[in-house]
C-alpha cells in the first residue's frame, strides 16, 4: 500500500492527538469506612494467628503416602479454637477428612450461594536452602514489619484473612442475605484431587450452583511496569493450562573412549535449544490489552504511543513484555525446562535419556498444538514424545461485565483506594479449575501488594507477607463479604 504525503500526515496527526488525549476511565470509590480499630480483636491477636498457623506444618508431597497429616489434624484443631463463633453458627463439613468446608446460611435461600476458596497445604522447604532463609521457614516469626514463613503469601495468609472477616462479621452481628461457603482445601499444592475436585462433587451432588467462586490469584502489584508508581489490581478471569511433556531418546551405548557424533545428552539438548530459540507465538490482544489499558495513562509518552497504537507497535511491545519473566508468561505459552536425566557413569554412554518440559498453555493454545509445536521444533522422529498426567486446557474466560466481577472490582477500589484494577490472566494454577460445574463466575484475586521480587518468595525463599497489609487483607474480606451478601 503507497503511503501519499498528505495520507501519511494525517494518520500520524491522529496517532498523536490520540495518545496525548489518553486519560484514565477508572473511578475510585471512597475508602471503607471499616477501620483497624473495629475490630473485635487486637490486630495483635491476628498476627500471632497466622504465626500460628505458619507453624502447623501442612506439607505437601508429590507421595502422599510419604505425607505426615498429623500437622493437618491439628490446623483442623487450630481453626476450631481459634474462631469459635464460626464454628458455633455455621456447619462444618470435613471433606475426604483434611479439607475444611464451612456452611454459613443465609436468610435468603432464592439467592444462589458464594463459594470463597483456598488452601492451606503448603510446598515443602529442602534442606539445604534452610540456611539463606532469613528467619526459619516454619517459625512464624513476627520481625522487622513482616510475619515469616512457608504459606504467608501461599496461601495461609489469603485462607486465614477470609476466616477472619467471617468470624468477625458473625461476632459483629451481621446476617448474610446470601449463604457462603468457605472452602479450605488440603492439596492444592500437588493437583487438588483428592481437596477441592471432592468440595465440587460434594456441592454438585446436592445440586447447589454458586453465583461466583472467589480464589487466590493474582495481586495488587506495584510497578509492575518501569517507572509507574501507580498499582495495579489484577483480577485473574481465565488461568492458564499445563501440559507436561516426557522427550525420550534411546540408541546404543558403549565406552567414551568411542563416542558417536550425536549422544542421547546431544540429541536431547539440541531438542531443548530448538524450543529455547523459537519459543510459542506471543499474542497481545484480547485480556492482556484489557490488563494494561488502566495503565496507559501513566505510561511515558514513548510508551503511550505505542500501547495506544497497536496496530503498529505490537512487536514492539511483545518484545519489551516478553523480556520480563512475569509479563511474558501473560503473552505466550511458556516452556520450562525442570528434569533433565541420562547417564550413571562418567565413561560410558547413556543408552537412554529423557527431558521433562512443563508448558503453561495460553488461552490461544490447546494440548494438541503444543504436541504438534514440539514436534516440529525438535525434528526428530525417534525422540518419543509422551504427555504426562494432569494436562489440561486453559479455562474458559469469565464475564467482566457479570455483577460478581463489577462487586469485587468496587472492593478492591474502596479498600485499595490508590490502586487501579483490571482483568488479567493468571498464570499458575489454581484449585478453581475443578469448579467450572458449578458457576461460571470464577475470579482470582488475593488483595496481596507485591513487588517484582516478591514473586520469587512464593514457593521459594523468605516468603513473608507485611503486617499492615495482612490487616488490609481482613478489611478488604469483610467488606467483600458484605457486599456480595444481598443481591447484585
């Protein structure tokens, strides 16, 4: 297409004014009026809570015959002494005897109930990454501002603030309209199976749909993009799929004295180089054009003109999402490479290898491309290629525009005053997907503020959650509660 002069002049005219004119569509209701102070306890009281809990240690193993449930036993102890008008004035269901499922009826049984989910088992801490943690993993330690421990940001802290609003709602005196269950699951952490796949069937058997399910996911990030100060609330409407994937290669072995040009080591790494060097397609279109919009505004003007024009900066901007681990996960399907086995012995040659490659599949991706995708890249019909167990596609995509989702964002808003919200895509996984039977109003939110490095806290070092806003995180249950208690 030939560009004339005056043509040209005028789509650059447009281009600027457009992005010069860009300004935030986002309206921020006030601040609760729901305080710290109104609480029927001292916020002492729910730190050394969650303390606690952090202690009882929930830990999951990939064996469950190798899991020690005494630590369950006694969180299912813990809950019940600790919140006793909770369980005074809802009914407790133990589902498959470790997940906790609690009944709070409402007055009104024409309104479908809530369903506030989460988990409370945690990954286990390997024994010589012990020594760089700052405090100990499992102590609970209260210190420089933060509470410490495995499960304070996965996912003690998000289960216990919902137990917390419920408690204190009920010691406050107030009825729901609409019933709620609160769902706390024991196995999130190696598939959710035996936890909340039973909580679903359990519900579905007693024919109850839910007018939306509230889960973990993603938090209120801070600067998630260079030099914007501005947070950003991210509600997770779809979450991600997961495939993992066994490369096998076999030939003949023999001494290394002999070596063949191409080892089973060889073959298998030039595999894995090729999905290195050309990974999936990157898309930004669709929900993470909607994440970023919030943020436009506050982009400098280099970056305003091209999120404004994706027409013509789109490769643009998949390369400079793409260069950050967390944004690129939001573009494309993502390969990692976690297991990589072959050989025993430093002089003879491995007769069989095999690679192990988890893809977190895209909402534009299914299993069978990324089959097919591996297949072509690596162009080699005698490397196997076997699916593992767990697959799954990405889930469906929730409505923005559903009154759940318009509440939750209003919450976020009145607590987080400062915070811009948006839907977004979660890229781990969640116990959420088991529940598609019931409602398909599922969000995934955890009122966490994060930083860049606070991501590598979750299932790693240090993990650690601010004292300030574990109480920001109870406020903004309460109110959540409140709001989603009558019709919407």
């Amino acid at each position: 297409m030939t560009l004339y002069p005056a043509r040209l002049f005028w789509i650059i005219f447009s281009t600027l004014i457009f992005t010069l004119s860009c300004s935030s569509t986002q309206t921020v209701e006030a601040p609760s009026e729901i305080t710290t102070d109104s609480f029927p306890f001292e916020a002492s009281s729910a730190f050394d809570r969650l303390s606690r809990a952090i202690q009882i240690e929930t830990v999951s193993l990939e064996n469950e015959d190798e899991i020690d449930f005494a630590p369950y036993e006694e969180f299912k102890s813990f809950l019940s002494e600790n919140y006793p008008a909770l369980h005074a004035n809802t009914e407790i269901h133990y589902i498959n005897k470790y997940t906790i499922l609690i009944e709070w009826r409402g007055s009104n049984e024409e309104l479908k109930p809530g369903l506030f989910i989460g988990h409370y088992d945690v990954v286990p801490v390997k024994e010589d990454a012990v020594e760089f943690w700052s405090f100990a993993p499992f102590g609970g330690e209260q210190a420089e501002g933060f509470i410490w421990g495995r499960g304070a940001l996965d996912d003690k802290a998000g289960i216990l603030s919902v137990v917390e609003a419920a408690e204190y709602l009920i010691r406050s005196g107030h009825e729901n309209e609409r019933s709620f269950f609160i769902a706390l699951h024991h196995d999130e952490e190696i598939g959710g199976l035996n936890g909340a796949a039973r909580v679903s069937q359990f519900l579905e058997s007693r024919d109850i749909e839910v007018e939306f399910l509230m889960d973990e996911g993603p938090p209120v990030a801070e600067n998630i993009i260079d030099n914007i100060d501005v947070p950003l609330a991210m509600i997770g409407v779809a979450e991600k799929g997961s495939l993992n994937l066994e490369l096998v290669y076999r030939q003949e072995g023999g001494h290394s004295s002999m070596p063949p040009r191409q080892t089973v080591i060889s073959t298998l790494s030039r595999a894995i180089n090729r999905i290195e060097q050309r990974p999936m397609k990157a898309h930004y279109r669709g929900l993470i054009t909607e994440t970023f919009e919030p943020l436009i505004p506050y982009m400098s003007f280099t970056q305003r003109l091209a999120f404004n024009n994706t027409w013509l900066f789109s490769g643009k901007i998949k390369r400079e999402l793409g260069k950050n681990p967390a944004t690129n996960a939001a573009l494309r399907t993502t390969a990692a490479k976690t297991i990589f086995e072959a050989g025993f012995k430093e002089n003879v040659l491995p007769v069989e290898g095999r690679v192990i490659i988890n893809f977190r599949l895209h909402p534009n991706d299914t299993i069978d491309d990324v089959i097919a995708y591996v297949r072509r890249r690596i162009d080699n019909p005698d490397i196997q290629i076997n699916v593992m167990d767990r697959a799954r596609n990405p889930s469906p995509v929730s409505d923005t525009r559903a009154a759940p989702y318009s509440m939750l964002k209003q919450t976020i808003q009145e607590i987080f005053d400062q915070a811009l919200v948006s839907p977004s895509l979660f890229v781990a996984a969640s116990d959420s997907r088991h529940f598609h039977n019931l409602t398909e109003n599922i969000y995934r939110f955890r009122p966490i503020r994060a930083t860049h490095d606070d991501r590598a806290r979750v299932h790693g070092i240090d993990e650690r959650i601010r004292k300030e806003n574990y109480l920001e995180m109870i406020q903004f249950q309460i109110q959540l509660m409140q709001n989603l208690s009558g019709p919407l």
